[in-house]
C-alpha cells in the first residue's frame, strides 16, 4: 500500500532554489518538485477511484486561479521553507479537502494548525542559518508563480511521480 499527496507546484522557484533543494531536501532527491503541500498523507492512489477522482475535482475546480509571491523565509526546528503570499487561497483549499475527505487531515491530523510552505532544506543537524543569507540573497527579487492546479503524486518505487492533476477554475 502507498500514500500520495496532493500538492500545488511552483516552478517558478527552482532557478532560485532547486540545487539548494537537491543537496538538502530529501523529499527532492526523491523527485518531487518544489511544492506547497494541500494533503498529506492522502488515499492509496489504487483506492482513489472514479467517484474520489470526481470529488476531488470538484472541490479544486470550486477555487479560482490564484498567484503567489514568495520573498519571505520561514523555520522549523529542522526546516528552512519558503512562505507563500496570500496563504489564505491555499489555507481555505486544505480545509475544502479535507472536509470533503475526513479520513485524511493534513500531515495526519500531527498539527493543530497547517503552514503552508515550500520545503528549502529538511534533515536533523542542518545547519540552517548558514543557508538562510544564501536563500535570502536568491530571493533579493520575489518570485511570482500562477497556481492553476493541483499535483497527486505518489511514491514508486521510493520515488515521487506525478499521477494526475486538477485544474482549479
């Protein structure tokens, strides 16, 4: 059995921030792209049939194309992430899922409250305040992406695939 998660896609930033993301994220040495995570963990892709397929394009396509900007960086105890501006479009997008999805809240229900983001550098014993001035100086200009759609992805063989996609309105 696999997870999958559903996630808007921001290419727009990989010039700045993708070999940052290739030594220091592991999620990108997987193959997945730089993203703002809606739901994670998500169905068994195998399980996610026509009527899921159906629901969750319905829900997506409810939200109207949005576009981000992204100048602001961000800490976890052991994450250096990228914050989008507004958060309020991509905040309202996880609630719509997960409510039209219970069994799946957002990081398994781990937190109260979900921050979206885009994940620059991930691992215990980073020393993420030495790449804060870098990512910083890469993002001197903001970066502006369009978000029309929403990525499933799902692992194969321990590596990231896009599935399918929904377009938003």
């Amino acid at each position: 059995m696999s997870s999958s998660g559903l996630v808007l896609l921001v290419p727009e930033l990989e010039p700045a921030i993708g070999d940052l993301r290739a030594q220091h994220d592991p999620a990108a040495r997987q193959g997945m792209p730089a993203h703002i995570t809606v739901l994670y963990p998500f169905m068994d892709p195998v399980k996610l049939g026509p009527t899921q397929r159906g629901r969750l394009a319905e829900v997506v396509r409810s939200f109207a194309a949005f576009d981000l900007s992204f100048s602001r960086i961000g800490r976890f105890p052991e994450v250096l992430w990228l914050a989008p501006d507004p958060v309020e479009p991509i905040v309202q997008m996880v609630r719509a899922i997960a409510a039209a999805f219970p069994d799946y809240p957002p990081y398994a229900g781990q937190f109260d409250t979900v921050i979206p983001h885009v994940t620059v550098a991930h691992g215990d014993g980073l020393d993420l305040g030495a790449l804060e001035p870098e990512v910083r100086r890469r993002l001197a200009s903001p970066v502006v992406q369009r978000v029309d759609g929403a990525s499933l992805f799902t692992t194969v063989r321990r590596k990231w695939r896009e599935v399918d996609r929904f377009l938003l309105a």
